[in-house]
C-alpha cells in the first residue's frame, strides 16, 4: 500500500514540467553518478562512466580508437604512468587489450571530483588489480598547490586566464614518491596535464630516464612557455626519439584567439 502510495505520487510528481525538466538537469550535470552507469566494452569489461565529461572520453578512447596507432608501436604496456588519467579509461583500454596479462599502473590526477569514478573502474574489472589512483598533479617541489576545475577534460594547474577555472586545492606527487608508488621501468608514461607538460619535463627528470616510450600532449598556453620545437629537443636530449605526431589542432577556442595542442609518440631505441 506504501509503495503504491509513494509511486503514485512520484507520478503526479513527474508529471509537472518544469519540476521534471529541473530533476533531470540535476541528475544530468550534479548526480550523475547516482546512477552508477557501466558500460560493457567487451565480455568482461566495463566503463565506468561517473559524469557526463566521462562519456567525451569514452568516445574518444573506444569509439574513435585514439590509442590504437600508439599500441602499434609500442606493444601492450603492462607497467605504466598516466599523468592526467581523467577518469582511467585509458587503462581500462589497456585492459581490454591484455588478453588476461595483469597490469601494474600509477594513475594521477589533480581533480577529486574522478577520484570516485576511477577507484570503482580500477575494482570491478580484471586486470587491475596491480593500479592505483592517487589525486595529485605533477610540479616543482612538495605541498599543496591550486588546481583549477574547468568542464570537460580541461582541469589543469594552469591557469591561462580563461576565467573558467574553479580554483581548488591539490597536493604535488613529487618525482621521488612517483618513483616509490610505482618503481620503474616504465613500458609508457602517459602525459596529457593541460599545460603542465614543462613541469614534467623540468622537474621528473629521472621518471623520464626509465621511460621505454613517453606519450604527451603539448599545449601552447603551457605555463613554461615551450614550443613543440623545445620540447622535441628536450625530449630528444633524454635519448628518446620521436616516433610520430598522433593530433595536431589549431582551433582551440582561448579568450585571447585560437590555441594549438598536439600529441607525440617518443621511443627508446
């Protein structure tokens, strides 16, 4: 009698527009994690998808491939850093591309608000068991630093006066406890912090050097204002090559005009 009672009101409920249209904004862009979505990307793995940013990069990772040409390079990297991991699905590709292999990663990422999201990918799905999330981003020194929350995957240390960054705070994953939490060798070190990239490359010096292959995104508004020409050569100075340009964009919206990113594969030969 209850249940018919509360279902008939929640019906009467739903049926006013505006409170309708207002539940599902609010379950869309505040909750969306109640309603714990799982996706199946094969027999027996799933995405976990905590928001609706976590559905861009699903479709950028299991729909548009992105990783496939990088794996045709290097192989399956079974022990591996992502820097800037958003929400794991990188590692959940790694997964569904291990044929059973165990998988042993470090995962890092500045915003809290994945830490939920990637914690429940790394528990249900096999071949995880060996990674681990920590919230935390990459820069000069220990302590607590500001990390800025913007939608989408764009939540960086940066900040390029975009007036779009909610300004939280985060501690720095210092080079020698990245070396501690996951010891080296490194199959691949995944790098795509939004502006941060100069950070990783002046102050994880000795990450680099145990690098078989390093995967990073380059972004023009980098806070250490490198060029795609300094970085190559940077990178290039640790005795890793550049294998191939995976993207390059020109387009991107900034307040002050169209910003350039661009991705590049580096092997050790």
């Amino acid at each position: 009698m209850k249940k018919a009672i509360v279902k008939a009101l929640l019906k009467a409920l739903l049926g006013i527009g505006p409170l309708r249209r207002r539940l599902v904004f609010a379950f869309r862009h505040e909750h969306f994690d109640w309603l714990d979505v799982r996706l199946p990307v094969d027999d027996t793995h799933k995405a976990v998808l905590a928001s609706l940013e976590a559905t861009e990069s699903f479709s950028e990772i299991f729909v548009r491939q992105a990783y496939a040409p990088v794996l045709q390079k290097t192989g399956l990297p079974t022990r591996f850093l992502d820097l800037g991991c958003h929400y794991g699905l990188f590692s959940l590709y790694l997964a569904t591309q291990a044929d059973g292999a165990d998988l042993q990663g470090l995962l890092v990422d500045g915003d809290a608000r994945v830490r939920d999201g990637v914690e429940k990918l790394l528990t249900i799905n096999p071949g995880l068991d060996g990674c681990r999330f920590v919230h935390g981003v990459v820069g000069q020194g220990s302590g607590d630093t500001t990390f800025y929350l913007r939608p989408g995957m764009g939540s960086s240390s940066e900040n390029p006066n975009d007036n779009q960054g909610v300004a939280s705070t985060t501690r720095i994953i210092s080079e020698a406890e990245m070396l501690e939490l996951l010891p080296p060798p490194y199959d691949l070190v995944k790098v795509d912090i939004e502006g941060g990239e100069g950070d990783f490359l002046a102050h994880y010096p000795r990450v680099l050097s145990q690098a078989k292959h390093l995967l990073i995104e380059w972004h023009s508004w980098n806070a250490a204002g490198l060029s795609q020409d300094a970085l190559c050569e940077t990178v290039a100075r640790c005795g890793l090559t550049r294998t191939r340009c995976l993207e390059q964009r020109d387009d991107i919206p900034m307040p002050s005009g169209p910003a350039s990113c661009a991705v590049y594969l580096f092997s050790r030969e």
